[in-house]
C-alpha cells in the first residue's frame, strides 16, 4: 500500500520510478526515526552515489514525499505523514539525538479550541520540542 502510494506520487509528479528511488525510500520507511543525509549516503552507496541522494531528496522534498527535521542549522529527513501517522518531534539539544512521539487527543483537541478563539482555520500544525534526553541530563 505505502509503496503504491509512493508510486502514485512519483508518477502525478512526472518522475520515473527508478531503481535508486526505490531503494532510497525503502531506506526512509525503514527507519523509525529521521534520517541525516550522511546515514541515507552511507546506507545506499551500493546503488547510489552521494549526488543521486541530494538529487532524489530534493526532488521527494518537492512533491511531498519527505521533510526536514532541523536540528538547529542542520537538519534530517523523514517520510511525510503522507506515509506514517502523524507525529512529533523531542530533539536534544546536547547530542541531537531526535525522539518522535505521537501527541494525545487532549492536545489536538487543544489545538483545535485555540484555532477557534482566533478564528483561525487550523489545516496542520508542527510541534518541536527541544531539550535534554535521559542520556544528557545525568
């Protein structure tokens, strides 16, 4: 189903579904957290050179297929929620290590009541938050 969807997007965008942007995505579904682009290089040198994952990436950025996750001026990708629940981010600020979670009903209902009192019409919303993991704060 994912890979279809994946499919579809490519080809609604007039891209070809090559080989390397297979593998590319496969990397991207696997991992459960966002990925640097030094890992995604690394992880798919038997397919691709460095160049052709700056290339795909910014082309899956373009029609939606991933996004960045700063980590101050860095930053690392995942796939959109386009392909996995929605979620959110706790980013370390020692190691930038990166801690996805999903918000409860409580917070979206929040947010919801919050666009209301503004009348403002909520289509998405992001929550970053940054701090200190386990790790780092012993």
């Amino acid at each position: 189903m994912i890979e279809e969807i994946f499919k579809d997007t490519l080809k609604k965008s007039r891209l070809f579904c090559t080989r390397e942007r297979v593998r590319l995505f496969q990397e991207l579904k696997n991992s459960h957290d966002p990925c640097s682009i030094a890992h995604l290089v690394s992880a798919t040198a038997e397919a691709m050179d460095e160049t052709t994952v700056y290339r795909n990436l910014d082309a899956f950025e373009k029609i939606g297929i991933v996004h960045r996750v700063y980590t101050g001026w860095k930053y690392k990708v995942e796939l959109s929620d386009m392909f996995r629940d929605h979620h959110h981010h706790m980013t370390c600020t020692t190691c930038g290590n990166i801690i996805s979670f999903e918000e409860p009903e409580s917070l979206e209902t929040e947010l919801k009541k919050l666009g209301q009192k503004y009348n403002f019409s909520v289509q998405s919303h992001t929550l970053e938050l940054k701090g200190l993991c386990s790790a780092c704060s012993n």
